[in-house]
C-alpha cells in the first residue's frame, strides 16, 4: 500500500470495532413479562348438582280444639264438649325428633358479576330428594291426672312427613383466588312439605269411666312453606368455560301446624264439635353437594395477570 500510516488506521478501526461488537453481544437482555390472560367470573351459567341432605326434624302432637275446654262429669269426647284436665292434656302431648338422611340431586342456574378479585351476583336452584320420614310409638293406659276415677284409654300415634323437593334463591359474594372462587351465601327456599297424623285410641268396655275411648284422630296437610338458607362454598375454574364447585348449605323451613279431627269414638253416637289432635311438624335440613357449571357469556373482559 503506498502509504502505510493509513492502512495502520483502519487496522486500528476495525479491531475497535470488533471488542465493542463482542462487548455488546456479552450484555444482558433485560426480559419483558408477558401477560397471561384469565377468564372472569362475570357472566351466566347453568349446571348440575348431586350430593347428601340430613334432617333435623321435630314432631309435637297434642289434644287440641274442645279437649282443651272445661272438665265436666262425662270423659271428653261427649256429646256436651267437655275437656280434659290440662294435667292429662300435657301428659298426652309428646314430642319426637327424627333425623332422616339420603342423596339429592338437582340443576342450578345464575350470573356472577367480578370487580378486581370481588365476585358477587346470584343463583337459583332445584333439588330432588324424595325424603321421608316415619314415627309411630305406642302407649299404655293410665290413671287420669286430674280425677283418679277416671283411666286414659292406650293409644298409639303415627306422624310422617314427606319432602319431594325444594328451591332455593340466594346470592353469593366472595372473592377470586386465581379462579378459585370462594363464597358465602343466602338466601329464601321453598318446598312442599307433606305431613299426616293418626292417633288411635283404644276401645275398651264401659267401666272406669275412660276417656278417649275409641278416640280415632286422622289428618294430613300439604304446604308451599317459605323459609330462609345459609351457607359457603368454593368454586373451581378448571378451563376457560368451565368449574366444579363443592357447597354447604343450611336450609330452616319453619313449622308446619295442622289438626286432625275426630272421626270416631265410642260409643257411635254423636260428641261435641271441634275435638281434634294438633300436629306440629318442623322442618330443618343440612345439605352438602358438589356441583358442575357452564358457562354461558364469554363475551367478557379478559384479566391480564403478570
């Protein structure tokens, strides 16, 4: 080269060149995060439930109507209506608790709406159960409390009670725990609860004067009872449309009262109006379900977790 100061130049150049190109490629990249979408709770959804219901049930059966008016001279029923001694009325009035247990199965349905980790919103359900329940206990004859000549015949009583399904409408609120949902919730349930009672006097001859003699009380009631339920859950969200949830509820339907009347007694002739046993039946259930849910509006806002 003619002139050699030049080439040094770019001989210098170029290695400088070199280190830093080498320098920078030594660097370390500063790494971006990338957001990961997650689906919102926000939206409708129906689906399935099965699980277990256990009963909390009390029955209370009690003379009633004109067995609760004044003692005269003839053992109640009689064609005057005359009662019993309230003394004999308590010691007639028993009490009885039942706890039936069995399976459930039903659908649900509801719309969740989600602000920041907050989910709130409501659901509907219905449950078929079937459960039913029997009590029958069998009494001997005693003295009368109020007036020892007098003998309170034996008797048996029966009381059952019957609940074929239920509702129920509540809300929920809670909070999301990357899509794990978890809630408290309450609200009304409706149910048709179906009772009937019988209690049975025994016909005995005529000495001793006994009361109730061939009493037979026979009655039963249906009633669309209104009450109140309570309970938790968690709910899962294991793919974008779907989630399993698994729920405790607490469910008081409140008493039903009903009467049965008189419809025999001996002797056949006609007694008094109004003599009938009063039935007092109270419905309490404890509920555990799993469920399995669809969801129906995905046309929601996505949620970017970093």
């Amino acid at each position: 080269m003619k002139n050699p100061k030049l080439l040094l130049n770019a001989m210098a150049t170029s290695a400088l060149l070199g280190i830093g190109a080498a320098s920078a490629a030594d660097m370390p990249v500063k790494a971006f995060p990338i957001a990961t979408p997650t689906a919102s709770w926000t939206g409708c959804y129906i689906g399935g439930n099965a699980g277990w219901i256990g009963g909390d049930n009390r029955y209370s059966l009690a003379p009633s109507g004109s067995y609760l008016n004044p003692p005269g001279q003839a053992a109640p029923p009689n064609v005057a209506g005359t009662g019993a001694f309230l003394i004999d009325v308590a010691a007639l009035s028993h009490t009885y608790n039942s706890h039936p247990s069995g399976g459930l199965i039903g659908g649900q349905v509801g719309c969740n709406q989600q602000n920041g980790r907050f989910v709130f919103g409501v659901e509907a359900d219905w449950q078929w159960i079937g459960q039913r329940t029997t009590v029958d206990a069998a009494y001997a004859a005693f003295p009368s409390l109020g007036n020892r000549g007098f003998t309170n015949a034996a008797h048996t009583e029966h009381v059952s009670s019957r609940l074929d399904s239920f509702a129920t409408f509540r809300g929920r609120a809670g909070f999301d725990f990357n899509g794990v949902f978890l809630y408290g919730t309450g609200g009304l349930a409706v149910a048709d609860v179906h009772s009937d009672t019988n209690v049975t006097f025994a016909a005995v001859p005529f000495r001793g004067n006994p009361v109730f003699n061939g009493a037979v009380h026979i009655g039963s009631d249906s009633q669309i009872r209104v009450g109140w339920v309570v309970g938790a859950g968690a709910e899962y969200a294991f793919a974008p449309n779907w989630s399993v949830k698994a729920e405790y509820l607490y469910v008081d339907l409140g008493t039903q009262s009903f009467r049965s009347p008189l419809v025999a007694a001996v002797p056949p002739a006609a007694v008094g109006p109004g003599y009938n046993w009063n039935s007092s039946v109270r419905e309490r259930d404890n509920i555990v379900r799993v469920g399995l849910n669809y969801k129906l509006d995905w046309a929601t806002p996505v949620v970017a977790k970093y």
